[in-house]
C-alpha cells in the first residue's frame, strides 16, 4: 500500500481524478477523517470535506505511475 495527500478543490478536481483514478485496476481510498470512501466514487468523493487536504491509500506495491499521473492532487 502507498500513501499520499490530495487536495480536490473544484469540482472539475474531483471529475478529472476520478476518470485517471478509474483507469487502475487496484482499489485507490480517501481517507478524511473517520470517513473512507472509493476514489472511483464520485458521490463518495462529494461526502468528504473537500476544503481541506486528503490522505489518499492505494492498494499495490508499485504506485509510482498513477502517482505521476495524479501529481497535480497531490499536496505536501
């Protein structure tokens, strides 16, 4: 599993991860507080407080790929 932070400001933010995110063929969580929800969940996304950054849990070994893909979200 590989950690990060993401910040998911407009709406646009959110649609255009969950379209890089729903190209992985491993399960991507965000973390936001007690709450964990699908990141290729859009409704989901849209239940945590997007104001504040995001943990973010990808479930493979080797996440550097779709890290470099999502570098715009990331935060540090």
């Amino acid at each position: 599993m590989q950690k990060t932070t993401v910040m998911l400001g407009t709406i646009n933010d959110v649609k255009n991860f969950v379209s890089i995110v729903s190209q992985c063929d491993y399960d991507v969580d965000l973390i936001s507080g007690r709450y964990a929800v699908d990141a290729k969940s859009i409704m989901g996304i849209f239940s945590l407080d997007l104001s504040k950054p995001i943990a973010l849990e990808a479930h493979t070994d080797d996440a550097s790929a779709f890290f470099a893909k999502i570098k715009p979200f990331i935060v540090d």
